[in-house]
C-alpha cells in the first residue's frame, strides 16, 4: 500500500501530502571486470570473494532484503554466471546434503534468498558506466515507483541501527524525496567519488544543491561524497536515456542525478555504520578482519 507522506516546510507548517510507494526492487550494478583483483578476478567475479563466509554480494542482497524488497535485479555482464548460479537453486547439492544428514548446512544454501523474494538477471554487454547499468534495469522498473541501487563494493555494517539502506528508506519515508547515501572523505580522494554540495551542511538529512563526479579536489563543491547507496525515482531513468558520457568516458549516474536537482528533491543520509571499499585490496582485507571477529565474537557467546 501507499504510504502518505506530509512534506513540511522550515516552519513546521504541512505544505502537502503525497502518496508514496513501497521500497520494493533493488539494482545491483555487478558487471564491472575487477581488474583491481587480478588474477582471482580472470575466472571469478570480484562480487563473489568472499568477506568471511559469504561473497560480497551476499552481505549486498541482506541489506536490500533487509530494507523491504522483494525484487532483486542484478546487472551483469557475459563473465557474471558464478552470482547467477549463487542465487539460484542447486538441487544435486541439496539432495547430497539431505542424504548426508547435513541439516544445517542445507538450510544455509536453501535460505541465501528466501521464498518471497525473485531474482532478475539483465545483461549489460559493454562496460559503458554505472549509469548504463543502471539503464539496462529500466524495463524491470515501474514509472511511478521508487527503486534502490546498492553498489556491493562498499559493504556497510550498520551496527544495532540497521544497515544503511534501511536508515535511508526511513529518511525517504520521512521526506519523499530520493535519497543518497553520504560521507565525509579526505579532500584527497574525492576525485573518486561524486560529491555534492549541501544546502546546510548542518541540518540532517542534507538538501543537495549540486552533485559533481570525480571532481578534481580544488573543484570539489565539498568533501562530502556518495557511497554506494541510492533510493531513486524513475525520472532519474529518464535522464539517463538521454544522458552523454561523462568521467571516464562512461555514462554517469551522477550526471544524471544533476540533471534532476532543480525539478526533484534530493538529500544526503551521513548514514549510522562503517563502510569498507571491498574494491580495493586493502579494504577487503579490513572487512574481512572486522566481520570475522564479529563473527567470531558472537561465536564465543553461543
């Protein structure tokens, strides 16, 4: 159902209601090659390492399932079928488990995803940007919905407050407006990132004024950057159909997003947690140590 969503204005006075629709689908952009993680990433996709016990886009589909969606879309390219035979069914190996006795281990492989949720696979057949990703999941989205993209590369730990999409459904449900996930990074690597340029950089969540990709540090219009979290609307779809290629030579999300600023609301969530960039070496690694003794922390209270 509809949830109705009072907009207030800085007064605290109701200046109208709108009827928002559930969170529902997620795109997962996971076509990139992974060149950073040769020569593991020759034969296996970089979203498949695994973080622990789980490939990194396991703890990427938790965090969406978490949030509420029931429909999960993942782009990919021609090297990608490891995600697709990861969430499908494996009747030879369940039926190997069940013959062993093996009960536990059979409920972990038959619950990676659970029943009510449905998996697509669209492919992406040139590395053209995570805006031409994010493209090629259109048809799966409906013109008057809200849908997420979740990057798996930055993996989040939300802690007791949730995972940072649910903390960001909640601002969108507070609001009615796209949201993106935002944090503080040195000014020397926001060359790496989009970043945006707050209306108040004070006031929670942040009104975006202006969003730049990979802005040189002296142009950076602050050093408060996107990472790997959006909740959109289909307008953002529509710019993107139109949209030419940005940094890199790659159509942007970012530039897209620009386009809709003056006609759509969009804030910044500095999200609860801490973000590793599994897509580099070093903060795999730092995920990997942090989640094991998590994990095996928890372990040692059972």
């Amino acid at each position: 159902m509809p949830l109705s969503c009072a907009i207030v204005c800085g007064h605290g006075l109701t200046v109208g209601v709108i009827d928002l629709k559930p969170l529902k689908k997620a795109i997962f952009p996971v076509a990139g090659l992974g060149t950073r993680f040769l020569p593991a990433t020759k034969s296996i996709p970089k979203e498949m390492l695994t973080i622990v016990d789980r490939p990194i886009i396991h703890y990427a589909v938790e965090e969406a399932i978490e949030a509420g969606c029931e429909v999960l879309i993942f782009v990919v390219g021609r090297s990608k079928q490891a995600i697709v035979d990861y969430f499908d069914a494996n009747p030879e190996l369940e039926a190997e488990l069940e013959a062993k006795n093996k009960v536990e281990a059979l409920e972990i492989v038959r619950n990676i995803i659970p029943p009510h949720v449905k998996c697509f696979f669209v492919r992406q057949a040139k590395p053209l940007g995570l805006g031409h990703a994010v493209l090629c999941a259109a048809d799966l989205i409906g013109d008057d919905e809200p849908f997420a993209v979740v990057l798996p590369d930055d993996l989040i730990d939300g802690y007791n407050v949730g995972g940072a999409l649910s903390q960001m459904l909640e601002v969108h449900q507070d609001t009615g407006k796209a949201v993106l996930a935002i944090e503080k990074v040195p000014m020397s690597q926001v060359h790496q990132y989009g970043v945006i340029r707050p209306l108040d950089a004070k006031h929670f969540p942040m009104q975006i004024t202006e969003i730049v990709e990979k802005p040189k540090a002296e142009d950076a219009p602050s050093n408060w950057s996107v990472v790997g979290r959006y909740i959109l609307t289909p307008d953002v779809l529509e710019a993107l159909k139109t949209q030419e290629a940005g940094a890199g030579g790659e159509i942007q999300l970012t530039d897209a997003i620009a386009k809709c600023l003056p006609s759509e609301g969009f804030v910044g969530h500095p999200f609860q947690g801490k973000r590793f960039d599994c897509g580099n070496k070093k903060g795999f690694l730092e995920a990997n140590i942090h989640f094991g003794l998590k994990q095996g922390l928890t372990e040692s209270h059972e």
